[in-house]
C-alpha cells in the first residue's frame, strides 16, 4: 500500500513539477514578447503582463508539492537540524499535521475564492474569468497534500544533507 501510494505521489508531483516548469518557460517567453513589443516595436501588448502574472501564480503553487514532498521547506530543515535525533519522527508528524491544515485553509479558502472570481474579468483579457487564476490554489493545495503525505511516508530531507 505504501509504495503503491509513493508510486503515484511521484506521478503527480512529477506532472505538478512539470506544470510548474511550463509555467515558467511561458513566463519567460511571455516576458521576452513584452520587451519587443514595449522597447522595439514601441506598441507595448497589455495582455502580456496579465498573462506572465497568471501563469506565474500557477508556477508557484504547482511547484509547491515537489517541494513538500522533498522535504525542502526551510523551516522544516531547520526544526531537524536543532532536534535529537529520537525526537525527528514526533517532530516529523507534527509538521505533516500543521501543513495539512494549512492546506486544508488554502484549499478552502482557494475555491471559495475562485468562485467568487468568476464574475471578474482579467484586466487587458477581458473575455478570460479570474476564476482560473484563483483555482490555482485549491489545485495547488491538492497536489501539495500528495506530497506532504508522501514525505511523510518516506521522509526525504535532501535539503539537510546538501546543507552547509
């Protein structure tokens, strides 16, 4: 059952990775046409830069649960750095429960939110509803719970040992 589990935590925090790495590249992309047009063409495209926000908040929180699942969050280092070591396992379910329940907020609160935005426009992209960007966050979330279970599962703090 746990491996099964951790098999297919690694599937979807894979794609989220992935995602998260498209988003980015459309970014950047994004980023480049709006420099050409503003400083070359001197025509500046204002949907370019609604367009780099959005995907830039996708990018974060599909990110999100490859972080978690790798153990790289900061303060979590941290904590296992300053705790003995028969202590790390408690301080391990601590943390899985505190970070479930601030995702089970963000993807509460998140879709709540993206439901409420579907009546908002997005300024320059008129005919495309806020609701996509704000669902970022409850997908986010989703994906992130995979991972926080997951490191839990099988405890990985890269972060810890490439530490200085």
């Amino acid at each position: 059952m746990k491996s099964a589990y951790l098999s297919v935590a690694r599937r979807l925090t894979g794609f989220s990775l992935g995602f998260a790495c498209l988003m980015l590249i459309l970014s950047a992309v994004l980023g480049m046409y709006q420099i050409l047009t503003r400083f070359i063409f001197e025509q500046p495209a204002e949907w370019s830069e609604v367009l780099i926000r959005f995907f830039l908040i996708w990018m974060v929180f599909m990110g999100l649960p490859e972080a978690f699942r790798l153990g790289s969050m900061v303060s979590i280092d941290l904590m296992h750095r300053l705790a003995p070591p028969a202590f790390r396992r408690v301080l391990d379910f601590a943390i899985t429960l505190a970070t479930l329940a601030l995702l089970a907020v963000i993807i509460w609160y998140g879709w709540d939110y993206a439901q409420r935005g579907k009546v908002q426009t997005m300024a320059g992209l008129e005919e495309m509803s806020m609701f996509w960007a704000y669902v970022a966050l409850p997908v986010g979330g989703l994906f992130a719970v995979i991972g926080v279970i997951a490191n839990l599962l099988d405890p990985q703090h890269q972060e810890l040992e490439t530490a200085q």
